[in-house]
C-alpha cells in the first residue's frame, strides 16, 4: 500500500470509527473525539489491523481497532466510572511517537540508535505495543517493545 493510500484508508477508518462511536455503549466523558488511525503491523510489515484512539482532553479514554477490511474488530474504554479519568493513560504515552522513540532509546545499548516506531504487537495482536528497531552501524539488530511507560526486548 503506499503512502497516499494508507492515508485514503486512514480517512475512510476515522468516517468508520465516528459512526462506530454514535451507537456505542462505551463510557465517554461528552469531550471525547475521535484521533488519527493508527496502523497495527506485524513486524514483517504485514498490516494487521487500526487502532484508532479515542481522546479528551491529554487522556486516552477508549480506543476502537478495525481489521485492515475495516469491520470494527473491538472497543474498549479506560473509564470505570462516568466522568473519572484517573485511570485513563496519557495519551502521548501511547500516541507520540517522538515520546516512544525517546524511551527505546533509553533503554538501548551505547552503540544503538533507535529507529522509527511502528504500532505492532508482542505475540498475539491483541497485545498492542509499539515496536522500535535497535540499529548498530546502520542495520537492525533488535527490537524493543514500549508500551505506556514499559519498555522491554522483543523475543528472538
């Protein structure tokens, strides 16, 4: 897919994911919106599916993933209690991928650089993460997973 189609499918999944919110029994504080699509790869590449945030305010309140045909797959919400956000994540925790790079970062060797982020998954799809190649001397020799504020290696 290239670039300007994945954005195209990232415009149709947002359009899914607002009609998706309209008749949905999720807890939503009456601020919450719909964030930018995100796409979930396997390591490989392969697109396994969208995770598409939902928001207010800096918190990350619920989330909505599609499979690549765009049939809403699952729905979740942070919120255990209408109006309470305290255990809702930052969502730059999950979503500033500038924030994730920092902190594979942090955790890699003196002689690694951390590349770009993808959303992927640790194992099974349903364990979301973001997954962040380890470059020595220019090739990728490892990955780390970070998700929220847990980083931790990839298994080989």
């Amino acid at each position: 897919m290239t670039p300007e189609e994945l954005a195209r499918e990232a415009r149709a999944v947002e359009q899914d994911a607002r009609r998706a919110l309209d008749g949905s029994q999720l807890m939503l504080p009456r601020e919450a919106r719909v964030g930018t699509p995100v796409p979930v790869r396997a390591l490989a590449g392969r697109l396994e599916s969208w995770f598409v945030p939902v928001l207010a305010g800096d918190w990350l309140v619920a989330y909505l993933r599609f499979s690549p045909l765009r049939m809403l797959r699952a729905s979740s919400s942070f919120m255990r209690h209408t109006g309470d956000m305290s255990e809702c994540p930052l969502a730059a925790d999950w979503l500033d991928v500038e924030l994730i790079r920092e902190r594979a970062e942090d955790c890699a060797h003196f002689d690694e650089t951390a590349g770009e982020p993808m959303l992927s998954f640790d194992g099974a799809p349903d364990r979301l993460a973001w997954a962040v190649p380890l470059q020595r001397a220019g090739v990728t020799g490892r990955w780390l997973f970070v998700a929220g504020e847990a980083v931790w290696p990839a298994l080989p």
